[in-house]
C-alpha cells in the first residue's frame, strides 16, 4: 500500500507539472501573437503612409524663379513640365539673352502676323489663343519681312513665300520635332512630313562653326541708321537636339554667332533684327488663374505691343508643352 500511495502522489505531480507546462505555453503563445499583430499593424500603417498619392502636377508649365531675375548668370532652369525642366534661361554680361529647350517636353510652332504672312487662311494666326495659351512656354520673334526676299515661309501646305534652295531653313514636323538646317542639303528629312518652314539667309552656324561672312554686315540685313550692333537674334540647335534662341540689343552678327556657339549649337538661323522686331517671352501662368504674365528674356528689349498676345503684325515662334 505505502508504494501505491507513492506512485499515485508520483503520478498526480506529473500531473500538475504538464498542466503547468501547457499553460506558460499557452500564454507565451498569445503574448506573441498579440505581438504580431501589432507589428503587422504597425507595418501596414507604414504601407499606407508610404504609398500616399503624390499631389496632381499642375496642368500648365511652371515658370520658376530664376526666370525672373535680371542678373548675369549661367543657363539655369526656368521653366518645368510634368516635373521636369523644359527651358533653361542665361542672360551674359554683355546682354544676351539665351533660352534653351528640351524637344522631348515642348514643341516649335510657326506663326503668321496679319502681314507677314498675312491674318487669314492660316492654321496659326497673329496672336496666341485657345488652348495654345495653356500650355504656352515661350514666344519670340520670326525673321525678315517677306518682301525683302530673304526667305521662304510655309505651314501646312500653303505657301506664304516660295522656299529657296541652300537658305538656313527651320523646319518643323507633324511629329512635333524642330530642326535647322539648309534648305535640300541639310533638311527636310526624307522621312518627315513638313509642317512648317521659315527661312531667312544663309545658315548663321553650320557644322558647329560661325559662317565666314559674320564680319560683313551688309549681308546679315539691313539696320537702322545704318549701325552695325543693332538688336539681333538667331534660333540654333545641339546636336542633342536642344533648340537655342538669343537675343539682344547692340549686337555684331559675330557676337550673336559667338552666343550660340557658346550654347553649344552646331547649326543657327538669323531671325529678326533692329530694336522694334526683336523680342523674346516666357510666360507665367499665375498659378492657372487669370491672364498669362510675359516675362522679357533679352536685357533691354523694347518688346512686341501685347507680347504675341494680341494681334501681331509679322510672323513668330511660340514654345508650347507637349
């Protein structure tokens, strides 16, 4: 008897051992879990703050503040589109004013002036409206009247001046991409259809090299009172495709050539010269309310009356976003 008595004490404490054993474990195993899920918890908040969506973009190019100022500088961002930089801006000591464009964010668009080349019958008419205007980036002027015979002038198939051979051509497709180039040896390309073409003059730069006649002046236009640094300026391009416009009062051709080739263009046309005809734009969209704010990029420029805004009498280039 003594010994049954000692294997069931024996027994009944094995008995409370596992019971014991069992309920540690049960609760070492509901503590973890509690754990887990607020570790999953936690986790999941991270997630949700992680992936919050980014505000809209705006729905209109931003001009930044560098745009703004007057000072000398280096080419610096100017303007964003779908949050990259589309123009940069550089104004020089002597008082140039450059912009430069990345084609893939913007595109060239040629317009016509109410004389030059006429206010009716064209896709592109004297002023920017509409939708234009929404995305409008920059604008600046065209190149000689037509009737001085310095070049042709197309857009969409009609004819506001015949096209001639071997003249710098700026040329834009329906694709939307600019080129520059001489007329039959350098552009069109085979392989593009034409939207527009505005010629003036022989190429400016070809080959990353100014042409041989920039000490002559008589043969880059006629100026008033006969000075040889009136208000100039070109549009060129880099052989990345980067479109370059400059512009400024108190130019030798040299000096302009001498601006672009410091942009790093390998080919450029002379457009406009003399103070009333020479004018370049970026424009501020006030958030996306009220009227667009042109902001003058040449040092000194006299300007267009209404900034292309309004009805202009001659033809010129806009820049607008893709």
């Amino acid at each position: 008897m003594p010994r049954v008595r000692v294997l069931v004490a024996l027994a009944a404490g094995a008995i409370v051992t596992l019971a014991s054993t069992a309920c540690a474990s049960s609760a070492s195993s509901t503590a973890a879990a509690h754990q887990s899920a607020s570790l999953h918890r936690a986790s999941a908040t991270r997630r949700r703050v992680h992936h919050r969506p980014d505000p809209p973009r705006p729905t209109y190019p931003s001009l930044l503040s560098a745009a703004l100022s007057s000072q000398p500088t280096q080419f610096v961002p100017a303007v964003r589109w779908r949050g990259q930089t589309a123009a940069w801006i550089a104004r020089s000591q002597s008082g140039i004013g450059l912009l430069s464009f990345n084609q893939r964010l913007v595109g060239l668009r040629l317009h016509s002036g109410t004389v030059d080349a006429g206010s009716t019958g064209w896709r592109l008419g004297p002023s920017v409206r509409g939708q234009e205007r929404e995305r409008l980036v920059a604008a600046f002027n065209g190149a000689f009247k037509l009737a001085t015979g310095a070049g042709g002038f197309e857009s969409y198939g009609r004819v506001g001046a015949p096209l001639q051979n071997g003249l710098g051509s700026i040329v834009t497709y329906t694709n939307g991409s600019t080129d520059i180039g001489s007329w039959h040896h350098e552009v069109p390309a085979p392989s593009q259809t034409i939207a527009s073409v505005r010629q003036n003059l022989a190429l400016l730069i070809d080959h990353g090299a100014a042409a041989s006649s920039v000490a002559c002046d008589s043969c880059w236009g006629a100026t008033l009172g006969g000075v040889s640094d009136p208000a100039r300026s070109a549009l060129g391009i880099t052989a990345d495709g980067r479109l370059v416009w400059a512009g400024g009062d108190h130019l030798t051709v040299a000096a302009l050539a001498d601006a672009l080739l410091g942009a790093q263009a390998v080919r450029a046309v002379e457009l406009d010269i003399n103070p009333e005809w020479v004018a370049g734009y970026l424009y501020g969209h006030r958030g996306g309310v009220g009227p667009l704010a042109p902001v003058a990029v040449a040092p000194g420029q006299s300007g267009v009356p209404g900034s292309f805004l309004t009805p202009y009498s001659r033809d010129f280039f806009t820049v607008v976003a893709r």
